[in-house]
C-alpha cells in the first residue's frame, strides 16, 4: 500500500514518537537495582516475592479495565498518565524505602503498564489505519520492541555509575526524570477517534426515532462510555472466533518466552561463568531479541507453515541451547530469542488486523490480562520444575508447549 506524500510527514511522526516513547518507558536505572535496593532495606526472598506477585496482580485486575477506559476516554491520555503512576511509585522507594512503599511503588508501576498496555498498540494502528498506511504497523511495533530492549540496555550500562555518584537516591532520581520525559513525549502522539460501529437494529423492533440504539446511546455520539466500550470489546472476541483465536495466540506466544527472560541470569550462571561474566551472555540474548524486531517487515511474509517452523525452531534453539550447559549454548538463545520476538510482534500484526470495532484497545488489552495470566501461571510452574531438575532442563521442557502452539498453527484453526 502506498502512503500520500503529503500524509509521509504524519507517519514519520507518529514513528519517531512512538520509538521515543518505547525507549524512555524501559530507561529506567532502577532495574538492575532495584532487588538489591529491597535486600539492602532488609527484605527478605519471600517478602522480594510477594513484591512480585502484587505487581502482577495489578496488571492483571487493571489490565482489561484500562483498555476500556482507553477506548471510552483517550488513549493519549492512558499514555501520558503510565510513566507519571511509575515515577511516583519509583520516588516512593528511594525516598521511603521499606514495605509498605514498595508494595504501593509495585501498585502504582503495575497500574502504568495495564495503562499502557492495549492503548499503545491500538492508537498506533488505528492512527496508521486513518494514514491509509496500516501495512507499516508491523515495521513501526517490532522496531518500538527494539527501542525497548535497547531502553533495557541502556539501564543496565548507566546504572552502575550513577549509583557510583549519588547511590540508589541518584538512581532514583534518573528513573523519576526519564518517566517524566516518557510522559512528555507521549503527549506528542496523534489521535484521532473512530467512530463507534453502529449496531443493527432487532428485526423485531419497530423503526422510528431512537429504534434500535443501546440504552444509554444517542444518535450522532462519537464516544462510547466505558461499559459500551466493555461490551462491544467482549461482543467482537465473543463473536468473531477469528479474533478470538489471534487473542489466545498472542498469549500462548508471549507469555513462555516473556517468563523465561526472567531466569536468563540464573541459566547463565549455571554456565559456570563467572558474575562478571554473566552481563555479556545477557546482552547476546538481548542482542537476539533486538534483531527480531527489525525482523518484522520480513515475518509478515511466512506463511501458516512458516509461522510454525518458526517457533519449533525458537523451541529448539532455546532447549538445545539451554541443554548445553556452555557459554557457547547462548549464542542458540540468543537466536531463539529473536524468533520469540518475531513470533511476538507478528501475533500482535494479527490480532489488530483482524480486529474490526472501535473497540481496539479493549480487544488488545484482553490478549494482555490472557497473557498475564499465563505468565503468573508459569512462574508457579517454573519454580517447582527448576526446583526438582534445575534451570538447563527446565527451560528444556518450558518450551515443549510451543509444539503444540505450532501445531494449533498447522490445523488452520489460529
């Protein structure tokens, strides 16, 4: 599809804002710290844990409620409003360190990503679609999935020397002023709101002023309110199995993979490299991750098939490389992880093209609690299996599930 000169500005636009915006969102100092931070307040694993587990469960709760809420108000606004709940929660644990801050700090940061979660997604599809240039969404979503990771990296080489100079305070302070800047480039996205799809009238109802609208509609709204949106959201994934089907795959692509990123440090040790040692196996894995992205333009073209190969290959690479219990064993991971990638933003691709109401955001937002959900589900399982038979045979079985995703894949029925 080609895109009106006169329309090229817009689009470039919207990209560099959304690439600024994915970076500053990850640029946060505080993640390489912030464990340390709680275990030098004297908190102890358990307490770390349950951390973890309040923060998922606000993403979880919040996460179906904010796309509705994106849908129904702004979705610029949602976007604008996510750093600002992380900032807040980030002072709160320098400034306050102990518990009770934390568990708010984890509140507030879980609170930021259900915001921004389904409304990012969906205002630069839907900004793309008015552009006439949706074909680019898969090019403008796998390189902000690259600016992630590379916000990721970023974090992780200034992190040491701003603690260095100022300690956590400083630290802190860096990840307060990167949210906030995140917050100020968000207010810079376009948007423009579809209107609602109408609903068609009951074949029964007589037709005359009013006939057929929803309680609560008027002729001529342009916004739904925040239960029509919930209902036209659940009314198009109820209705229409083809977007059901791309909702459930975006969770059964994302959230395996996502869950093992968070033990990559663990399998790296049982490498028996040594800690200094273990950042440069990372950043191979986040160099993998970072080529999947850019991959995107060209994964729109594999077809069922090749969208399966794809992940029994990510599957094998990772079990295969994990397996190896070497260093060398990460450079598999490192390609595994960037079909994972692949795989991740072509699921995304799908879902918002077969997505056809106004309700985009909800939609999306409902593949996102589905993942979280899963992950919460794998992070249980994962505990219990690296438990009985360590790390390289867990992240080994981990990934059978995939098999069947590909499988699912090759019936046609995704």
């Amino acid at each position: 599809m080609l895109v009106a000169p006169a329309r090229v500005p817009a689009t470039r636009r919207l990209a560099a804002t959304l690439y600024g915006y994915a970076f500053l969102t990850d640029l946060v100092l505080l993640y390489p710290l912030y464990v340390l931070l709680f275990a030098d307040t004297g908190l102890s694993v358990g307490q770390i844990s349950s951390l973890f587990v309040l923060w998922a469960a606000a993403g979880i709760v919040l996460e179906v409620p904010s796309g509705v809420w994106a849908d129904a108000v702004s979705r610029r606004l949602l976007l604008c409003l996510a750093p600002l709940l992380a900032a807040a929660g980030f002072a709160l644990w320098v400034l306050l360190p102990s518990y009770p801050a934390f568990a708010v700090g984890f509140l507030l940061w879980g609170a930021g990503g259900a915001l921004r979660s389904g409304a990012l997604e969906a205002l630069v599809f839907t900004e793309l679609e008015r552009l006439g240039a949706a074909d680019r969404y898969a090019r403008l979503i796998g390189r902000a999935r690259t600016a992630e990771v590379l916000g990721a990296v970023g974090s992780g080489v200034l992190a040491g020397p701003v603690y260095a100079l100022g300690g956590y305070l400083a630290v802190g302070a860096a990840s307060v002023a990167t949210c906030l800047i995140a917050a100020a480039v968000a207010a810079r996205f376009p948007e423009h709101r579809p209107p609602p799809a109408a609903a068609p009238p009951p074949a029964a109802t007589p037709l005359g002023p009013g006939a057929g609208d929803e309680p609560g509609e008027r002729p001529g709204d342009d916004e739904p309110g925040w239960f029509d949106s919930l209902r036209r959201g659940l009314g198009e994934v109820r209705a229409d199995g083809r977007v059901r089907a791309a909702v459930l795959l975006v969770a059964a692509v994302t959230a395996i993979w996502g869950g093992l990123d968070e033990y990559t440090g663990l399998l790296a040790a049982d490498t028996g490299m040594a800690e200094v040692g273990v950042p440069l196996l990372l950043l191979l894995v986040w160099a993998g991750m970072t080529v999947g992205g850019l991959l995107a333009p060209l994964g729109e073209r594999l077809s069922h098939r090749g969208y399966a190969g794809l992940l029994v290959f990510a599957a094998g690479a990772t079990a295969a490389g994990a397996l190896l219990r070497h260093p060398a064993g990460f450079l598999l991971l490192a390609a595994a992880f960037a079909a994972f990638q692949l795989a991740t933003v072509l699921a995304d691709v799908r879902l918002q093209a077969r997505i056809a109401g106004s309700a985009r955001a909800t939609v999306t937002s409902l593949a996102g609690m589905a993942t979280d959900l899963t992950i919460v589900a794998f992070y249980a399982g994962y505990g219990l299996l690296a438990g009985a038979v360590g790390n390289p045979a867990a992240f080994a079985v981990a990934v059978l599930p995939y098999l069947l995703v590909a499988l699912w894949l090759l019936t046609g029925r995704a």
